[in-house]
C-alpha cells in the first residue's frame, strides 16, 4: 500500500489536466477499500469546484435538493481545521436525517471523514472517504490513515490551487476538455453517450461539465450549454 501511495502523490503532484485530478480520487478509492472520494471547493464568491467519485445521479439530487444549504457536513467543517469523522457532526435535525437516507439510496456509505482545507481570499474546501462500515471498523480505519489522508487532502488543495492560479477559481475561457463536454450536451447526448465519445469516465465528464459551467457564471448545466451557444463558443 505504501508504495501506491507514493505513486499516488507523485503522479497528483505531476498531473497537469482536470482528468488526472479526477483519475487520483478514483485511485484513492482503490487504495484504500473505500466507497467514494471527493474534493469540493468552495471560494468566497460561493463558485465551486469538485472532482470525486459520487455518481452523477447523486450530485444532480444534491443540486435538485438544495442540500448545500443544510448539509451537515459542510456547515459541520466550515469553521474548524481539524478532520471531522460524519458521525461526531450534528445530524439530529430532520433534514439533516432526510439528507443522509437519500445519499445512501444513491451509494453512500453509511460512514464519512472530511478535512477541511483553508486557502488564500476565503478559499474553503474539504476532502472526503466515505465508506460503508461499522463505527468500530471505521474509527480504526481514520486512525491507521489519517496521517496519510491529510498529506493527501492538502497536496490536492495546492494542486487545485495552481490549477487556478491567482486569480480565483474561474477563468476566462474554457479549456478544449471543457467545450467538449458541453458540446456533447449541447447535441443531446446524455452523459453516458458523451463520456463513451471522448474516451473518458461519466465522473471525469462531470468534472469538466462542472469546471465549464463555473467559468460561463451558469447556475446549472442547461444554462451553460445555453450561455456556451449564445456566445458562440460553441457551434452545433
């Protein structure tokens, strides 16, 4: 496992495209027997940026669900700096209980762990494993990796970080990935069809989809495939 790990590290510290930022979370699952791995992004303008494994009928009801309003785990983890374990949060609320049923209706595990990552101009972002288990399983499962999982959670913040650069999260034109992505959408494929046609995974899809959108200022992916062919940036 050490040995992956470090390949890990070192192809993460290497990866020059959003695909390869994509690829290492889907690694990290296979490293270490969990269900799912995500880096979220948050920057002070409420722009957001993710690359992880949850299925994108997932993300679309979290989205459909306005669950970023209430999620227990962001509000959870916002203010602190030290790694939260999901069942140390505040789930007692109804919504917050609601919330946690349909995630694990769509593949969520029943267990979660979050760092939380803090950057320049109120940057805020958190990695997350999540995984089924029972709560003995999984409390030995942080303390064997958690040193680990923390190297991991920063060196994906500073690579996301450069991938930015100074300037924030969004940028003013879209990478040759991204116009393809939308471009699929725009002719009607479904997500499916549109990552069999370029060759890459449906969650490496959703983060180019998701990337693009930010940089048109779309408040979902019909607005950007829409704000992408009013502005001629792409032509079908």
């Amino acid at each position: 496992m050490r040995a992956r790990l470090e390949a890990l590290l070192t192809s993460l510290q290497e990866a020059d495209t959003l695909e390869a930022f994509q690829t290492a979370t889907e690694d990290i699952c296979d490293i270490f027997d969990v269900r799912h791995c995500v880096y979220h992004w948050v920057n002070s303008d409420g722009e957001r940026f993710g690359a992880g494994t949850y299925s994108s009928a997932w993300v679309d009801r979290y989205l459909e669900m306005d669950y970023l309003r209430m999620d227990p785990v962001i509000f959870g983890c916002f203010q602190r700096f030290t790694p939260a374990n999901w069942k140390d949060l505040d789930w007692s609320s109804k919504p917050a209980r609601a919330m946690l049923e349909d995630a694990m209706t769509y593949g969520l595990g029943n267990q979660g762990y979050s760092i939380p990552l803090h950057g320049p101009q109120g940057q805020f972002a958190l990695f997350t494993l999540n995984g089924e288990a029972s709560d003995e399983d999984w409390a030995r499962f942080v303390e064997e990796n958690g040193r680990d999982l923390i190297v991991l959670a920063h060196e994906f913040n500073r690579k996301a970080l450069e991938f930015e650069g100074a300037e924030g999260v969004v940028s003013p034109s879209l990478s040759p990935r991204e116009l393809a992505a939308i471009r699929c959408l725009a002719r009607g494929l479904s997500r499916a069809q549109a990552a069999a046609e370029l060759g890459i995974s449906e969650h490496t899809l959703r983060v180019y989809i998701e990337s693009g959108r930010h940089k048109l200022g779309a408040l979902n992916t019909t607005h950007a495939v829409a704000r992408a062919l009013s502005t001629g940036i792409i032509i079908v």
